[in-house]
C-alpha cells in the first residue's frame, strides 16, 4: 500500500523527519529548484504538509494542493498559515501550544531582568577590561516598584503572569476580552493600560489584526521609565516607531526577542545601547523544539490513521477527513 505524499516545507529535525518518512512520502520542498519542479515529480498528490520554516502556506500554495486536507505548522504561532483559506477549503491546521509556554516564558523573563538591569552592557563591560581600568559599572534601573502590563493573556501570558507573581511585581493585561477566571485587572484599551504601567510584555498573536499595535502612541503613554518586552512577533510593534522611542528617550529600553523583518535587524535598532537583542531563541532549547517537533508528527500521524487531530486551530475545528 502506498504512503500518502507529504510536502515538508523546510528541513524539520531529524528525528522528526525519520519519523514522517516511516509513515508519508516526504516531499522536500527546502531542497527542490521551485514548487513548479516539486509538483512536476508528484508531489501535486499531497495530502498533508509539515510547515517547518519561514514558507509560507499561503493560498497560492494551498490553491496548487487540491487534495491537502492537513497542514501541521512547527509553532504556537501560525500567522504565516492562511488558516482562513484553510478553512474554506475544509483543510485542519495544527499548531503547537502548550508544549512551549513554559520555555517562553522563562525567555521574557529573562529578557526582562537583562534589559532593565542592563546584564548584557555589564557583561561586555567586564570582558573588555573596563571594570578593572574605569571601575564599577553604572548603576541600573530596578524591577522593585514597576507594575507590568502583558498584551495577550493566552496560555503563554499566563506563564509569564505566574512568574511576575512569583517576583512580587504587580500584573495588568490587557485582551481582546477579560479571562473571568483571572484577578488581574484587564484594560480592554492599550494605550490606558501603557499609561498605569511602566513595563509591557507582548505576548499576543500575529498577523493583520495585531500589525502594529504597539505603536508611538503606546510608547509616549508608557512614559521616559517604560521597558518594552516582545516575546511575540515583530510585527506586531511599529519598528521605526520603537527605533525613535528609543533614541528620544520617549522609553527607557526595549528587549526585543523578534523582529519585522526577521532575521534582518535594522541598524538604527543594532545600534542603540538602551536595546537587547535576542535572535529570535524564545522557544529555542532542545527539549523544547523537540517536543514541538514530536507534536507536529503526532498531528500527521493522526491524520494518516484517520483519527481526529490533537491541536486544531480555532480557525479550523476537526469535522472529519473526508476529500
């Protein structure tokens, strides 16, 4: 009996890989001259594809993909899936949740602690002998007295949440609605939230509807000791409007895990001493990218069992497999 065809859109790990060619014809769409040479050997058969990487799985992709019933996408985040397409088509699209928000959080925090009390300037102040020839280095902001806003209460704001418990900060979050089942007081507007804190964490999904919301306006509302955290997606801040904050002073610091343009990083933002920058590493341990990995398959394998997937997107509720 034949596997069914499976198009990888960039290289998953190994052990994932091993795993998905016991069970599908992979299709290495990372490896091939184009689409049009890919779909020339066959791979226009595919009914499932593993979203690894920076591909997209637009709708141009999907509309050469008749008989696609699933796309299982390596991350929480999915935004670089056309799941409203997806689902017109009556295609499921999984995710990866919960796997990760221990790991990102753990990320935003120590992004945090490393922007406000400036670790990383510290660090090169010692490598570069300038403690021994110029002394201690400057003193710093503090966490002591600053209040957080977190922008996105999902699973991951959540664990970001606990720990700013656990540091005896005081939370604030702001949504597109209140979790009844959390005491933190929610602002159903960012820019009141901003001006009642001094620090915010983005932890909120991407895509059209966020693109840019973290904006000059939230930056002049957070205020001259405002610390800017994203943990989220780049595009979901206004980049040049960050850049200017940063530069005048509008905000104290940003500590910034993704980018708009990733992995291309503006100059302006390289250069300015009051940003930390992380190549985009929120989720990136082993164990971590594993276990994402592993829940990828798992989805795959369902499918190719028949059975109903583990992490369906909203977007795309599990109404059974038929072509």
């Amino acid at each position: 009996m034949s596997r069914p065809v499976l198009i990888a859109t960039g290289r998953p790990p190994e052990e994932a890989l091993e795993a998905l060619e016991r069970v599908f014809d992979v299709r290495r769409l990372w490896e091939a001259p184009s689409l049009d040479a890919l779909l020339a050997d066959g791979a226009g058969e595919a009914e499932a594809i593993a979203s690894f990487g920076k591909r997209p799985v637009d709708a141009d992709l999907l509309e050469r993909l008749p008989r696609i019933r699933i796309v299982s996408h390596f991350g929480v985040g999915y935004d670089s899936v056309d799941a409203a397409f997806a689902a017109r088509r009556g295609i499921v699209v999984t995710n990866t949740p919960d796997v990760l928000n221990e790991e990102v959080a753990d990320t935003a925090l120590g992004l945090l602690i490393t922007t406000v009390r400036e670790f990383a300037a510290a660090e090169r102040w010692l490598r570069e002998g300038r403690w021994s020839g110029e002394g201690p280095y400057r003193l710093t902001s503090s966490l002591r007295g600053r209040t957080v806003g977190v922008i996105g209460m999902g699973r991951i704001g959540r664990a970001i949440a606990r720990r700013l418990d656990a540091f005896d900060l005081p939370v604030v979050y702001h949504s597109r609605r209140p979790q009844p089942d959390l005491a933190y007081r929610h602002y159903p507007d960012l820019v009141a939230m901003a001006r009642e804190v001094d620090t915010l964490i983005a932890i909120l999904p991407g895509g059209a509807e966020t693109k840019g919301v973290i904006n000059a306006e939230v930056f002049r509302a957070l205020g001259p000791d405002g610390v800017l955290i994203n943990v989220a997606r780049g595009s979901v801040v206004d980049e040049p409007a960050l850049i200017a904050a940063l530069r005048d002073g509008v905000i104290l610091a940003a500590g910034l895990d993704v980018f708009a343009q990733e992995p291309h990083v503006p100059e302006e933002l390289i250069a300015l001493p009051n940003a930390v920058l992380l190549p985009h590493v929120g989720s990136a341990s082993v164990a971590t990218r594993r276990a994402m990995a592993d829940l990828v398959v798992a989805n795959l394998e369902a499918y190719a069992a028949g059975e109903p997937p583990l992490t369906p997107v909203a977007e795309t509720p599990f109404k059974g497999w038929g072509l």
